[in-house]
C-alpha cells in the first residue's frame, strides 16, 4: 500500500513539462503516443494498450519503445475488438492501469506529446488521471493531422481523403508518403508509423521555416492549429 501511494505521488510530480518555445526542434525531444481503447463511449471505456516511441529531433529511438497492455477492468466492446484485434483473454492477465500510467509518465518525462488525432488518446489519458490524482497532463502536445491541415493548406502536401474521418487519414497520408503501414491496429504500430509521418512533416516543416518549438506547438495544436494557424487567405488551391 505504502509504495502504491508512494508511485502515485511521484507520478504526479510527472503531469507538468514546461520547453522553452524558442527551443530548436532539431535538439528537441518528443514522445509519440497512440492508444487502443475498450470502446469510444467516453463516460464507459478506458484505455486497454499505450504504445509510444521516444524521437530526437528527427530521429526516432527505436531501442527505447514503450509498449504495454492493460486490464481494463472492464468489458470491452466487439466493434473494437475487430478494430485493434485484442481479445479479452489477451488482457485478462495484464496489470490494472494505475502502475502503467506510472510507468508511462517516467517515459514522456520532458519531452513533447506527439499523436495523429491525440486529443482522442489525450481525453482517456486524462480521464484515467482525473480519477486517480485529480489533476491532468500539462504536457506540450503536437497533433500530426494538424500539422497535415497546415501543411496540405500550404501546398506542401495533398489531401487526402478516408474512409472514417481524421483519425483513418493517418493511413492514407502515410501511403501518400511511401511509409508502409502495419495491417494491425497496435497501438506500438500505430505510434511507429505516426513517427515516421512526424519525421517526414519536420523535414518539410523545415523548409517552410518551422524551426523551433514555438512555432511547432503554434501549427500542430489539436485545437487551434492545421488551417485555423495560417494567415487569413493563405489556403493554397493545391
């Protein structure tokens, strides 16, 4: 009992990173993250899998990974079993999620969020430490579609279209790229080809003059990044 409380305070001194937005990217540190869940009802379904991928700069770490699966404690959902293919048997076993999340926050430590969609993964994250430590994460966070809105928006890239929305496009953007794509939704799969999608978008970021973390966090945030961080007509008709 003593050293569940112990993790659990030490996991709250994790919560919060703090970089210098004039931080160069090139000496930069990111986490890329994607989760797979029992479901997509918010008030019901919890995380069941965190794959992430520590980067460099450009570089991505693959010595480094972070994979694990979660008893959700919980039923899941057959839709989304066909999704990410783990069958309850499969997690059954596994550790509860509270020392994961603990575990998980040592690994992000001082670095940059980086997910496709993340405010998804963002929202179960959360809600799981809303829960647990009252308190949620204070991490810079970049979203590798709004990165793909801007730069679709400056003609660097073209749209593309999929089935499901957003969260699919990653898929289709990494085809576009000649980035193969695991068949299997992982979530260590799926964090692995968002990476190789971030690293292509810094190179291009880089020619266009993204630099430094200030400006990356500006054009990759969930919620006013992609097309709403570029100067008022400025759409490319690409």
């Amino acid at each position: 009992m003593v050293k569940g409380l112990f993790d659990i305070f030490r996991s709250a001194e994790l919560l919060t990173v703090t970089i210098d937005p004039d931080a160069p990217i090139s000496e930069s540190r990111f986490v890329v993250l994607d989760t797979e869940l029992t479901g997509l009802d918010q008030r019901r379904d919890s995380l069941i899998s965190i794959g992430a991928l520590r980067m460099a700069g450009s570089k991505i770490e693959l010595g480094t990974y972070f994979d694990r699966m979660i008893n959700p404690e919980r039923v899941m959902n057959p839709k989304s079993v066909v999704i990410h293919g783990v069958m309850p048997s499969e997690v059954e076993l596994e550790p509860p999620l509270k020392p994961i999340l603990g575990e998980f926050l040592s690994y992000c430590k001082d670095s940059v969020l980086v997910g496709h969609c993340i405010d998804v993964d963002l929202f179960y994250l959360n809600k799981e430490l809303r829960a647990l430590l009252g308190r949620e994460l204070g991490y810079p966070v970049v979203d590798t579609y709004s990165l793909y809105e801007w730069l679709t928006g400056r003609g660097v890239l073209r749209p593309q279209k999929a089935s499901g929305g957003a969260s699919t496009a990653l898929f289709a953007i990494a085809d576009d790229l000649g980035i193969p794509a695991a068949s299997a939704h992982t979530a260590l799969g799926d964090a692995y080809t968002t990476a190789q999608v971030f690293q292509r978008f810094l190179s291009m970021l880089r020619r266009e003059e993204i630099t430094t973390i200030g400006g990356l966090l500006r054009i990759g945030n969930p919620a006013g990044g992609g097309t709403r961080a570029l100067p008022a007509g400025q759409m490319s008709n690409f």
